[in-house]
C-alpha cells in the first residue's frame, strides 16, 4: 500500500479587487489585492490505481475533468511525464461559489502535493505555467503570502504581512447562495465606471496597509463586481451596513461573491461581531471567525 499525503488547501479574500477594462481575449485586466485566509479544505493524494480518481465528500461537485482538481492533477501527470495513476480525496469546508477561491485553491494544492510526491519534477516556473492555463485566481495559491495580481490576475507579486492587520481576524458571511463569476464579469458591462476602473488604486491601498492603521486602509477597500453583485442580491448592500455600523473595521464582498467579509481588531471582536449579526440576520448563513 503507497503512503498518502495530505495537505490543507487554504481560502483567499480581495481587500481590492479594480477592473480596469474588457480584454479582446473576452477577461478582463485587472488589479488586485489577496489576502490568505486560514480556512481549508483537506486534500489526501495516492499513488496507485489507473489516471486520476477523484472522490469528495461534497456530493453536488462533480468528481470527473469539470473539478478543478481533475484537471490540475491531469495536466501535471502530462507535463511531468509521469504514467502513474493518483487517487485524490476531498474534504470540502470552504462554501462554494463563494469568491473564496475555494476551488482555485483545491487546484494549487494539488499541483503542490503531486509535485511533491513524485519527488518535484517540475519546477516553480512549470507550476505557474500550469497554474495559468487552469484559471486566474490559481497562480495566487501557489504561495502564501498576501499579493498583489495583475493581468487577469495570473501575474502575482508577493507581499510582506501587512502591519494594519496584524491580531485583526477576518469574519466570513456566505448567505446560502453562490454568484457565477462568469455572470458577475457579463452583468459588469451595464456600470461603465465599474468596468474601467482607475489604475493605481491597488497601490495606493498597499500603501495604507504598510503604515496606517486598520479603519484608515479599510476605507479603501473596493470591489468592481459590488456593481451587479449587490443590485441583484441587496441583501449583501444590507450586511455591509450592518457589520459597519456595528463595530467593523471594513467590509466588502469577497471576488466575484456571494461572501461578505469583514476585518475585526481582534479575534474575540470578530466573534462579538458574528453573535451580533447571528441575532439580527439569524444563525441560517453560514459564518466564520478566522485571525489574519
Ligand atoms: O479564470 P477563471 O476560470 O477563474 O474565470 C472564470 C470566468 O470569469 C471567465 O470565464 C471569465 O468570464 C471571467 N473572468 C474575466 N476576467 C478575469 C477573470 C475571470 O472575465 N480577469
């Protein structure tokens, strides 16, 4: 019987997220600012067995090449040249749908694992390769500091933590139902100002997230997909108020959504923040305290 690795497969949140325009390849280019958030999917990889076997405890995903995962671990047996069957398991917490970058993330993972279970075969360069041609948001959780992306959001350059969120904890709002990123990006076309966001804006936050405190950076925070997002679903415009008004640093919804987050000073505000909104909006959407 072969040994069995297993990882973490860690969420993300945008604290910035500015569509700068519509590309002739059909994205768009943006800017963005991610951060990691230490809340995971499980994933245990196997040698053994015939191409690639996928199971998953989350029984709507599908497990054949529609999962990001599937394809990851296909195109990496194929670039490394490697015959070998895997078998991969997935154990799914992170919501879906969610702007989470929950599934990005399952993709990075197992390119990681796999690399790393065959002995890396391929190097950084030839996973970001990989990574790019899978999706956007996949280059991102390849490493695990906070980035800044560009491009369509492949083109990732590192950042140190940022000092504005140090003992600060995120507070995760997923209201039960998903936005399609494909529709977000569509509906994006009827707010012109949305879709031609000014350049500059990443920068100008970093800036703030460096040296001033968490309420002044939190101010600009910003998200393009808010347009269409919360003119069809006010019930996120209404979230935002709320965690605002009691006691939020910031608040946003998370890339294409449906997650709201917000940024509490400490982990214990982050938890009286989530009791306060569980009384008001009751205990049904799904919720997480998670520290930065
Ligand atoms: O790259 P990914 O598969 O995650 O993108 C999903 C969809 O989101 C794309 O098919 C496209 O419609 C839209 N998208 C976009 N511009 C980006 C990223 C995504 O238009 N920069």
């Amino acid at each position: 019987m072969s040994a069995t690795l297993e990882r973490d497969s860690p969420c993300k949140v945008n604290l910035l997220l500015n569509i700068l325009g519509k590309r002739p390849d059909g994205y768009h280019d943006l800017e963005t600012v991610m951060h990691p958030v230490n809340y995971c999917d499980r994933l245990a990889f196997t040698r053994g067995g015939h191409g690639v076997q996928l199971t998953c405890n989350e029984p709507h995903l599908p497990v054949d090449s529609r999962n990001l995962v599937h394809r990851a671990a296909t195109a990496f047996l194929r670039a490394a040249k490697i015959s070998d069957g895997v078998g991969i398991h997935l154990e799914k917490r992170i919501p879906l749908a969610a702007g989470l970058g929950g599934g990005s993330g399952n993709a990075a993972t197992t390119l990681l694992g796999l690399n790393e279970m065959f002995g890396q075969p391929l190097s950084e360069m030839q996973l970001h390769e990989i990574a790019a041609t899978l999706g956007s948001d996949i280059n991102f959780f390849l490493q695990t500091k906070p980035a800044l992306a560009t491009g369509r959001g492949e083109k990732i350059t590192p950042l140190d933590a940022f000092p504005a969120m140090r003992g600060a904890a995120f507070f995760l709002i997923h209201p039960g139902f998903g936005i399609s990123t494909a529709w977000a990006y569509q509906n994006l076309a009827r707010f012109p100002a949305a879709l031609n966001g000014r350049p500059g804006r990443a920068q100008e936050l970093i800036a703030l997230l460096q040296t001033a405190g968490l309420t002044a950076a939190g101010a600009k925070f910003y998200n393009s997909l808010e347009a269409p997002a919360l003119e069809k679903y006010p019930l996120l415009f209404l979230f935002q108020e709320f965690l605002r008004a009691n006691g939020a640093a910031a608040t946003l919804m998370s890339g294409s959504g449906s997650t709201t987050f917000a940024l509490a000073e400490s982990a214990s505000a982050g938890e009286n923040l989530r009791e306060t909104f569980r009384a008001k909006f009751g205990a049904n959407n799904w919720t997480a305290v998670v520290p930065v």
